[in-house]
C-alpha cells in the first residue's frame, strides 16, 4: 500500500515589483527643539521691562508735580524729553541691531536704562539740578532713558527676524511687542500702591532692579542667531532660513525711492501721537478729569493696557493668516486699516460718554484695536528688506516717536484751552487718518531698486 504523496511546500510570495524588507528597528525622528519660543517668551518680558520703566512716571507724577512745583505743562515737557530722546535713537537703535545683533545690542540698552531709571529718583538732590533746575534735570535724564529704550523695539524686530520663519513674524513681533500691554497694565495698579506705602522714589528703585535682572537674564540665556544658540538642533535651524551677513551699508537712497516706506513712517506717526495718550495722560485723565482716586485710578488706567495685551499678538497672527491667503500687501493692509479706524471710532464714542466706566470700556477698547495694527505695521518694515529689518522698524519707530513728542505736550494743552472731549477727539481723528493711509502702503513691492 503506498503513502499519499505529500502536499508540496512552496516559497512564499510577494506581489509582483515588491521586495521583503527586513524591519527591525523603526528609525526615530528628532522634533526641531523650540528655543525660538523662548527667545520669543524673553522679548515679551524684555517689553513689559521697558513699559514699566517708561510708565512709572505717569504715576508717580501724582506726588513728584506738588513736592516740586511742577505744572501740569512742566511735566508735559518732561513726558516729551523721554519720547524726544527714544524718537532721536530710533534709527541708530536699529542699525546697531543689524549690525552686532540682539543680544548684545539689548544687554547694553536694558543695563543703560535701568541706571537712568534708578537716577531718576535722586537727580532733583543732585548737581544736575543745581545747573539746570530741578525740571531740565528731569527732563535730561529722561531724555537719556528715552536713548536707552529706544534700541528695544528695533532689536526686537531684528531678533524676530532672525528667530522666525516669515509666515510667522506678525504674530512674533505682535506677542514680543504685547507686553508692552502687561507692562503698563502692572506699572499703574503697582506702582500707585508702592507709591502710597514707600514713597515715589521707591517706584524708581525697583523698576531699575527688575531691568538690571532682565538684562542679566537675555545675556545668559539669548544669542542673536539660531545657529549660534547651543540649544538649538539642526532640525529648528533647518525651519529658519540662514540670513547672511548684514552689509554695514545702509540703502539711503533705495529707502527714499521707496513711497511705501514713508507712507509706513506717516501712518505709524499717527498710531504713536494716539499711543501716547494712553501712555501719558489716561492714569491723571482717570484721577483728575473722571473722578476715581489714585488707587482705583491706577486699576481702572490698567485696561487699556490690557487690552493692548490681547489684541496685539492677536493682530498679528490675523495679518499673517491674512497676508498668506491674499498676499502681503492687502493681509497687512486690511489688518492695518481696520485696527486704527476702529480705536479712531472708539476713541471719539469714550470722550463723549458721560458715565465713567461706560467711558473706559470704548477707551479700553479703542487702545486694543490700536495695537491690533501693531503686527502689520511691524512685518511690512520685514516683508520690505529682511537684511535691514531693524533700520527700517527704527525710521518707521522715529515717525511714531515724533508723534508721540507732540502728543504729551499738545494733549493737556488742547484740554486746557477747549476740554478733554476735544482732546481726545483729536486723538480719534488722527487714529483714522492713520487708518486710511494704509491705502497707500504696498510692503508686497518690496523696496524699490
């Protein structure tokens, strides 16, 4: 009897043009590292620095005018010499940023102005005083706090550059330059109760202190490129394109055949003249025209800075999605335009409003859509020359500045003479026409060769 044969064991098959692998470890992947978020999380407190450095005076001005006999005109004057000094330095700010880079650039302006901050608690007792008066000192130590912050907006816009890819530089530079809201927003409410329970002097003391740790900090942790940083990997270098070495000559000559550029310049003017109300006179508007004491002055003077808070880095994640979907010129335009017709409306509606708090939710409001513009404006000085990002923001800054030494002077004076509903009437009106300005302004050009 014979076996049944048996069955044949054939070879597995694989589908026609396919070849076994051997799998036996799978290959892992390496996330980019994220250290441009922290560069980003360090400009963000380097701004609130610089606003609670800039702002503490509008506080403690309340107890400064009478111990010195400062009018209200005198501390105008005061107000200006900063704004003065910051509109002066604005350019050269900028060239130093694309020339040395942030973070050395940075680390002498913080160390700067934290020495001029401490000294403005104690130059009405010194020499200073005895040459110039007690007023010309102040104003020439502001003067010399406005040059040392004036580096900052410029270096940031050179560090945002350089950290982030171009799809995302509105909402970088909009979050680095929103602390400016959280700043002022702390420096009112804080500095009156510091004020209140240690004296005037004090607000000047710690404000100095907060700005020598800052500075310490971005050195030890900052670098002014990606592949400097020792904590970036190849693949967060690999998301940012390498910028090669600024040229130390500056394109004079393309930047004033270049109209968009100085449509930039006049519009951002008329953004800063309405900036520095706010930063001026909104605390002693709520104190002295509105009726709130100085402790609930200093909290309600906060919510425009709030505001501003929300709105900024807001903006500009808005003008980046819209400049990606539309194009440059119509994402920044749009964003731009429509930011400053509405603080414009806003403003007028809170100068008229009777009621105190009804009054300070349009105010409020109208500084948030301000500084929803504030990303547009600062990526278009980007989208027009990325070599000279920081030059250009500082001659844009410089237009806002020369508005801005206007304001704090004119402002009082315009109240004085007709009231404050017209004054701040004024104010709309030039948010408006900065608003419409934007017509005029093609970042999607570039600059003119």
């Amino acid at each position: 009897m014979m076996k049944p044969p048996e069955p044949a064991i054939l070879p597995h098959q694989h589908a026609p043009r396919q070849t076994a692998q051997p799998n036996f470890v799978s290959q892992p992947t390496t996330r980019p590292s994220r250290i441009r978020w922290l560069i980003l999380s360090l400009l963000f407190l380097v701004s609130v620095i610089t606003y609670i450095d800039r702002g503490n005076i509008s506080v403690t001005a309340r107890q400064m005018m009478p111990a010195y006999g400062i009018t209200d005109q005198q501390m105008g004057w005061i107000f200006s010499a900063f704004v003065m000094g910051y509109a002066l330095f604005q350019i050269p700010g900028g060239w130093l940023a694309d020339r040395w880079g942030a973070r050395v650039v940075l680390t002498g302006a913080l160390l700067w102005w934290s020495i001029c901050t401490a000294f403005t608690a104690m130059v009405a007792a010194s020499e200073l005083a005895n040459l110039v008066g007690t007023v010309g000192a102040l104003m020439l130590v502001r003067f010399c706090l406005g040059l040392g912050e004036a580096v900052a907006l410029p270096t940031f816009n050179r560090a945002v550059t350089n950290w982030f890819p171009a799809h995302a530089r509105g909402f970088g530079i909009g979050v680095a330059i929103g602390g400016i809201g959280l700043g002022s927003a702390i420096t009112l409410p804080i500095a009156a109760w510091v004020m209140m329970n240690w004296g005037w002097q004090t607000v000047f003391y710690l404000s100095s202190l907060l700005g020598l740790g800052m500075g310490l900090l971005w050195w030890l942790l900052a670098r002014s490129h990606p592949h400097e940083h020792p904590w970036v990997n190849e693949e967060e270098q690999a998301l940012l394109e390498r910028e090669p070495p600024t040229s130390i000559d500056v394109p004079w000559r393309t930047f004033r055949q270049t109209p968009t550029v100085w449509w930039l310049v006049l519009s951002y003017s008329c953004l800063g003249y309405v900036a520095y109300v706010y930063l001026s006179w909104f605390y002693l508007y709520l104190v002295n025209v509105r009726g709130f004491d100085v402790l609930r002055g200093g909290i309600y003077a906060s919510t425009p800075f709030l505001a501003m808070l929300l709105f900024c880095p807001l903006g500009g994640w808005v003008t980046d999605r819209l400049a990606a979907n539309y194009g440059l010129t119509t994402g920044r335009a749009v964003a731009g335009m429509t930011g400053m017709v509405l603080a414009g409306v806003l403003i007028a509606l809170g100068a008229l409003i009777e009621s105190p708090f009804l009054a300070i939710t349009c105010l409020s409001f109208g500084a948030g859509w301000l500084y929803f513009s504030i990303g547009a404006y600062w990526a278009s000085t980007t989208d027009l020359s990325k070599a000279h990002a920081g030059i250009l923001s500082g001659l844009m800054n410089t237009g806002a500045n020369i508005g801005g030494t206007i304001s704090p002077t004119l402002t009082p004076w315009l109240a004085h003479h007709w009231g404050w509903p017209v004054s701040l009437g004024v104010a709309a009106a030039i948010a408006i026409l900065g608003g419409l300005l934007w017509f005029k302004i093609d970042p999607g050009k570039g600059l003119k060769t």
